[in-house]
C-alpha cells in the first residue's frame, strides 16, 4: 500500500506520486471547516470535487516543478487526476449508494482478473478501479453506465489517493499494482459507439437479470417553473435538491417573453445549464438531458401562454436546438465563467493594480458599471492562455451577477465594449463578418492596455 508523509507536503507527495505513475494531475478544491474553498463555499454542488483552474483538461503536469509550485500555493489542495488520453486510463466509480458494490461483486464474480489492477478506497467507501484506454475508439464519462457505476473517461477527472472527501474520509489506494486493460466485452461496453440499439441488450448480459432492470432506471422529480409543474424523467441519477432548484432558476431566466424566441432562448438555457456544476460542455453529453429539455418545452409554452402569444415549433424542435446549440457554446459562459465571477467579486473592493492603473488613467473611476466590465475582462484574460471569447449577451449576464446596474444589458456592453477597444483597454482579435448574424459568440479579445502605456498616460496628463 502506497504510504504518504503526515503534514503539510502529504498531499504534495501524494500528487508526486501519482505523476510517477504517468497520471495527469491537476489541483482540485479542498475543504475549509466543512466548506469547499471555492467561491461558493456551502452552496457547492461538488465540495472539493472541483478543479481549481480554469481549462483544467488542458492546464494539467506531470512535471515535478509545476506541481511543486501548485501545491506551494495551495497546500492543502486535493489532488486531481484527468482521465483520457493525458493520462491513459478510464476510471470505473463504483459508489456504494445505487448498488454499485453489489455490481462490481458481481462483475468481479464474472472477470476476476478485474481485482489485478490499481485500485482506489475512495473516501465515501466506494472503489476506483483504473483499466488502460482501449486501442482504438474512446470512452466518454457516463453516471449510471451500470447500477451504480459511474465512468470517467475522455475529458473526465477522479480525484486520486490522499485527496479527502466532504465525510472526512481520505481516498487510499488498496491494490497498488499496474493498470491493466479491461476485459475484452466489458471493454467493448464502454468503448463510445456500440451501436445504440444494442445497449440494453448488452447491460443485461453483464448482470443479472434482477439487477438489469436497473441500468436503465431514472430519478424522478417535480420541478416548479413560474407555476409550471411536470414530472422530469433526469437521467443524471445522482441530481440534488440543489440542482434541481438552480434548473428551475435557469428555466424561469430563459422561458421567453415575446412570440418568436423560441431558439435563442433554446441556446439561452444551454448556456445556463453548462454553468451549473456538473452540467460542463466537454463531459455532459446533451442527449442525457432530453428529460430536462422537455421540461423547459413545456415551461416555454406555459409562459407564452399566460402572456397571450404562443410558442411555434415542436419539443423534436426544441432538442434539436439545444443539441445544436450545446457544442457551439464557446463565450466563457459555463464553470469558467463561475471562477472569474467569484474572482471579480473577491476584487471588486480591491482592484488589482492594472485594472485601477487603468481606471484612473482614462477617468473610468467614478463609473462603476464599467469599472465592473474592465475587471471581468482583466479576470478573462488572466484565465485565458490566449485571446478570450465574450459576447455582450454573455458580458451582461456576467454583470448581473456582480451587481451592477439594470442599464447593463447586452447593447450597453455591445457598446462599452467598443469603446474600451478605441481606447486601447482590450483589442478585438477575432470579429464576425460585416453583415453576419447570430455569431457574437465568435468575439474574442484580450488585454491591450499595459503598465508602460498607464505610466506614459499619466505623466502626459500631468504636463
């Protein structure tokens, strides 16, 4: 069994270690007195679960220097491991909740080589058990694949041995031997692309028939939008009470109010909904949210009708809508969005020098609504390794949540936004074509004002 110093460089080793084995390690939230260190602190959905940075998928070492450096900043950090090519394995989860131990006794029953490989006492009392990627195709993060089993795969995360659970348990490694590559039909199973018609066929093969019936049960709940009330059929199996009221909240901000908005509120919904935890663009796939799509249809027309208009186009119109719209969601409107909000918040009292250097030099001081804007596009280029993509939509969202004026809608920012590029604050580095419409989401930018263009600025106003 894999052992770890006490003290504070226990979670450093415990990273050092698991980057020696060629995982990809990223740093993830920790607890502090039973709340997550994120912004969010006892509202988090995924307490200590959670990257701390921002493009995560992409910012992941298996450098000793860089994670020397991570945990120097953040000590007490839980210890991530992306899943995936990065890192060459799949994770299977096997909670203990929604039978998932009595499944991998029974999967171990049926493929005992399934015991040889590395394996993780995960802090809730479940197990990880890690497989090599297959050769070809890919594995793509399921919940509920089977009976409590939950998959990671391409894009996913794990957090590794060491890391600590919101119960206070601690992940251990339990079988400390190499990955080895799943069995062939069980691999098979979680290779993305068996042919859909086939899969409750296959999941009945790997269980017994009384457990079968499980893999294919969904949550049920009642969800209230503006006095709307439907069943929803989540095939997200472990939703919260939490969830479900930040679904309904994004329901309620995007049912429209005027006849023909039915596909920009479509893709309003999807933006929202990537914002939520758990409900990110590169591990969600759209498909598994049909239950909730339908219940967003229904909250559309309940709206329209109560307003005297009416909503034109099916629910097979709708989804095909959100399913379009879900991948070309690239404003920072999801997660990402959520760090750099909280960011701003923390700073909002406490401007970073460049940012009040800014301010002051181009008398945006005492306009606090822009002062807001010129710190959430600091914040963006800091997250961004390159340019950044914003919308004035997504801007005025992001506004909203800091607080400022009703006045900042979408045009205002559209505006401001200009303005700021005359002035040489931020630089339009990719643009839509004159004449084009419903591509603002393409707009990216990055900060083009600098400390020596502040300096020059200010002595030239003080001659």
């Amino acid at each position: 069994m894999t052992q770890y110093s006490n003290g504070e460089h226990a979670l450093t080793d415990a990273a050092l270690n698991m980057a020696g084995k060629g995982f990809a390690i990223v740093p993830i939230h920790n607890f502090i007195n039973g709340r997550c260190s994120c912004r969010l602190q006892h509202g988090c959905h995924a307490a200590g679960k959670h990257p701390r940075q921002a493009g995560w998928q992409h910012k992941h070492s298996t450098d000793r220097d860089q994670l020397v450096r991570w945990w120097r900043t953040w000590p007490l950090a839980n210890v991530g491991i992306v899943t995936g090519p990065p890192s060459g394995i799949f994770v299977l989860d096997f909670d203990v909740k929604n039978g998932g131990l009595d499944t991998l006794a029974q999967l171990e029953a049926q493929y005992p080589e399934m015991r040889d490989t590395f394996r993780v006492r995960t802090g809730g009392g479940g197990w990880h058990l890690y497989f090599q990627m297959p050769e070809t195709g890919h594995v793509r993060n399921r919940i509920g694949a089977l009976p409590g089993v939950d998959v990671r795969g391409d894009n996913g995360m794990v957090l590794a041995a060491g890391s600590a659970h919101a119960s206070g348990g601690v992940y251990r490694v339990e079988t400390d031997q190499l990955v080895i590559r799943l069995p062939g039909d069980l691999e098979r199973f979680f290779i993305h692309g068996h042919k859909r018609g086939h899969k409750q066929d296959r999941r009945c093969s790997l269980l017994e028939p009384e457990n079968a019936k499980n893999a294919t049960k969904i949550a049920e709940t009642a969800v209230i939008v503006q006095g709307y009330r439907h069943t929803v059929q989540i095939q997200l199996a472990d939703l919260t009470l939490e969830q479900r009221d930040d679904i309904a909240s994004a329901m309620r901000l995007s049912t429209p109010d005027a006849a023909g908005q039915r596909n920009r509120r479509t893709f309003d919904f999807a933006r929202r909904l990537q914002a939520l935890t758990g409900f990110e663009q590169r591990t969600t796939d759209p498909n598994t949210l049909r239950g909730i799509v339908k219940v967003f249809q229904g909250a559309m027309m309940a709206a329209a009708a109560g307003q005297g208009f009416a909503i034109r186009g099916t629910f097979a119109d709708t989804f095909q809508d959100f399913r379009n719209a879900w991948p070309r969601i690239t404003t920072p409107g999801g997660s990402a969005m959520s760090v750099v909000i909280g960011a701003c918040l923390d700073s909002i009292n406490n401007l970073p020098s460049a940012v009040a250097d800014c301010l002051n030099t181009l008398g945006y001081d005492d306009d606090s609504d822009t002062a807001a804007l010129v710190l959430l596009l600091w914040f963006l280029d800091q997250q961004w390794c390159s340019s950044f993509p914003l919308s004035s939509r997504i801007g005025a969202m992001a506004l909203a949540e800091l607080g400022t004026s009703s006045a900042c809608n979408f045009q205002w920012v559209s505006r401001r936004l200009l303005l700021l590029a005359a002035d040489g604050v931020i630089e339009c580095t990719h643009a839509s074509k004159p004449g084009q419409r419903g591509v603002a989401s393409e707009y990216a930018w990055r900060w083009g004002i600098t400390d020596a263009d502040c300096k020059h600025a200010q002595a030239t106003a003080s001659e």
